[in-house]
C-alpha cells in the first residue's frame, strides 16, 4: 500500500508540465494535511520535479537528474577549503563515496579506504600513494605541497589531487559545516508521512484462530489489538500465538506492554528505537492512545530510500557511529558491541572523547529502555577514566543499573577493549515517560 508521501509524489509525477502546484490544493485533492502536503511538494522539488518561480509560484517542470541536497562534488569542496587542484581536473564533478581522514596506519587505511573517496590526509607521502592506488582522490591539508612522485601518480590515474591551507581539523570542520548548511533546508520525515492508515487489527474477544487466519491472508504475523473504542490495549505476534489453544481469547495470549509512535515522532529516532527493541512493527496511536496507523521496518526503510537516505540535522552523526554497533547481554545487564573506525577519529587517530561519551550514553539509555520500559533524558554525565581506543579497535560497552527512584535512574558504563579498561563513566538519567 502507497503511504501518503508516495502518492502525493506520483500525483505531481502525472501533471502536465506547467501546472502550477500549492500546499492547499493538494491537501484538498488528496484529502492529507497541509504539512504533509508541504513536506511532499518540498521533496518533488528536490527530485527536480517542480520549480518555485517568484511571483508566479510553484510549478511543474521537466524532469531533470536527480541529485542529493547534501552531496558535494570535488569541485564544490575545492573551493570550500580554498584549495588548489593540481591534477584530475576532469573528474572534479566525482561525488565523494567516502571520507576518510588519514591519520592512522597504512595496514588500517587500506582495510578502511575504497574507490572513489577522498582522503585528507598531510604530507605523509606513503598514505598519500596508497590512497590513490586505492581509487581515491587526495585532499591534501596544511599548506603541503606533494612530491613529483605522488603528482605523476595522480596524473596517471587521472585522480584528482587538491591542497588546501588549512589544517585536517579545520578542513574538517569546513566540509562539515557546508553539509550541514545544505541539511537545514531537508524537511524531517515524520511517522504520519510514512505510516499505513488502513491497518488490520484484532479485538481482545477474538479467538486465536483469528489470528491465525489474518496471518494467513495478509502475510504479516504482528498484528494492534483495539478495543471497541479503538484504543489500543496490546499487541499479538507469531511469539503469542505459536502453542496456544486455537480457542484462546486474543486477550489472553496478546502482550499488553505495547511500543508506540506519535504521527509527530521522526522517523529517524524511530528506526533506532526498532533496532534496539528488535521489534518489526510499531503502532501509531494519538493521544488518546486511540489506532491511527501502523509503521513497519519496511516502511522506514522505504522512506529512507525515498529520501535518499537522509540524515536528520542533530542526529547524522550518531546514526553513522551506532551503526555498525550491535546490542548483546551480560551478566550485569546490557552491553554494546563494535569496532571504532575511521568515522570516530581525532587528530590523534584514536577515538574522539565526544565519540566515546556519546557511544557510552547510548548504551545507558538502551540499558534503561529496555530493563525499566522508561524513556529518560541525560541529567549529568561524568567520564573519570578515559583511555581512548584506536581505530579498528573492537570495544565492548558494559552497562550496570545502579539505582532508580520515581524519577531518575544511575547507571555505571565501562568500555573495554578485550581485558583493557578504555573508559568508565557513571550517569544520571531522569525520566521523561514510562
């Protein structure tokens, strides 16, 4: 089933070019609200397919290549950092597949670097051979110049080379900052942009037989159960149903600690909330806890492909760290699990203190979620160890829930690499729903 999004984007694909296009307009037409309709007709601009002309308004236009608002060709970073390009001037329009910052050894670079990324790198003339016999075109950072060595190399390989006045850090924080200046103007996608309306349910007095029979049909094993007011009272699945007596009430086998979704929440922090919970549907309740929809791993995976993948301002560069990074269980409770990469670095080439601080909270507040169902919020965080870990480090991150009350909750996180202690901290979350 179509989610309003993608029918609102096929509706403006079907106009004549020319048709002039508003907020209202479709909001009547396709009988949506004027958020999402704005949000739609701000995402048919952005893949070409209308125009905003002063004092004409928006329009439909030919369709013309898509391309990504937060991308950034070598040509356009050039002159963000000031540079000078000293080869590969035919394959400046490149969009960068990676940036890696070359700060660490040659047997972890090449494990890190593909085709096509950029390496910022300094006057170390190794790495910079190695990157471009790896396929990727050179930033070269601090005012270095490059040998006649690594200039023929490029030459050869018609690999772009640039060199910049800046220090990696502050070219860094330039190339960044032009990013997210770019992702200020992508609207957030919202669960109610992307949700199934017409979902199928259950009520509490069907049999599990009902169950079965919808699963059956339907293909899906996950199903709201809603009450004859349509307030959502639980949730059934396969887990639920599997041995139970076809004659059992739905009522009795159902799991009536639910997960839910506001249509305002995004869908960004919904995706890592599924993640960590394992769960492959949420319902979408309002605030009278009433059934309004329901959103999928698949819908979420759907948007993201719709949007181009698109990172939400705030929340980029959490999602790119976390991802590679799995949820397990000790002893003592929760613990994360993953490798520190190139992402994660300082100048130094290990783990940033912020990388580490913010891998570390995360791990609290799964710990928390999923031993206590709260949602909290960091009231103070304190690292008294820290001994950062290098890249391609694997870590693992210890969580222990120390102390609760009514409103707050301490935890004590450790991080280690095999047997060595990389950092412990101890936080103080307060509850802001359980």
């Amino acid at each position: 089933m179509e989610t309003k999004h993608e029918v609102i984007i096929r509706y403006i694909r079907d106009l004549q070019v020319g048709t002039k296009v508003s907020v209202r307009q479709i909001a009547k037409e396709l009988d949506v609200s004027e958020g999402t309709a704005y949000r739609a007709i701000k995402e048919a601009e952005s893949q070409g397919l209308v125009s905003s002309i002063p004092k004409v308004g928006t329009i439909r236009i030919e369709d013309v290549a898509e391309k990504e608002l937060e991308d950034l060709n070598l040509r356009e970073i050039s002159l963000i950092v000031e540079g000078e390009v000293l080869c590969g001037h035919e394959k400046l329009g490149t969009l960068p597949q990676q940036f890696v910052i070359g700060s660490t050894t040659e047997e972890v670079l090449g494990k890190y670097i593909e085709k096509q990324a950029l390496l910022l790198v300094g006057d170390r003339e190794e790495m910079q051979l190695l990157g471009l016999e790896k396929g990727a075109a050179l930033l070269v950072t601090g005012g270095f110049m490059v040998s006649d060595l690594v200039l023929q190399k490029g030459k050869s390989l018609n690999l772009p080379i640039i060199t910049c006045p800046y220090d990696t850090f502050v070219t860094t924080s330039m190339i960044n900052r032009a990013v997210y200046e770019r992702l200020t103007y992508k609207e957030l996608v919202r669960v109610e942009d992307i949700m199934v309306t017409e979902a199928e349910f259950l009520s509490p007095e069907y049999k599990v037989s009902k169950w079965h029979e919808l699963a059956q049909r339907s293909g899906h094993s996950r199903f709201p159960v809603v009450d004859h007011n349509g307030v959502l009272v639980g949730i059934v699945s396969a887990v639920d149903a599997a041995g139970a007596d076809p004659d059992a009430s739905i009522l009795a086998v159902m799991t009536a600690d639910v997960l839910t979704a506001g249509p305002k929440t995004l869908v960004t922090h919904l995706s890592r909330v599924l993640v960590w919970e394992g769960f492959e549907l949420v319902p979408v309740v309002d605030d009278e806890k009433h059934l309004i929809g329901v959103v999928s791993r698949q819908d979420i995976l759907k948007a993201f492909q719709q949007t181009q993948r698109q990172p939400q301002v705030g929340e980029t560069v959490d999602n790119l760290t976390l991802s590679g990074f799995k949820l397990g269980e000790w002893e003592g409770g929760v613990k994360l699990e993953g490798e520190i990469t190139e992402f994660m670095v300082s100048e130094m080439g290990t783990a940033s203190v912020g990388t580490v601080v913010m891998i570390m909270s995360t791990a609290a507040f799964i710990a928390i979620r999923k031993s206590l169902k709260w949602d909290t919020v960091t009231e103070n965080f304190t690292l008294y160890q820290m001994s950062p870990p290098a890249v391609g480090e694997m870590v693992d991150v210890f969580t222990k829930i120390l102390q609760t009350d009514k409103k707050t909750c301490t935890v004590e996180i450790e991080m280690y690499s095999g047997t060595e202690l990389k950092g412990k901290a101890l936080t103080t979350a307060r509850v802001v729903k359980k």
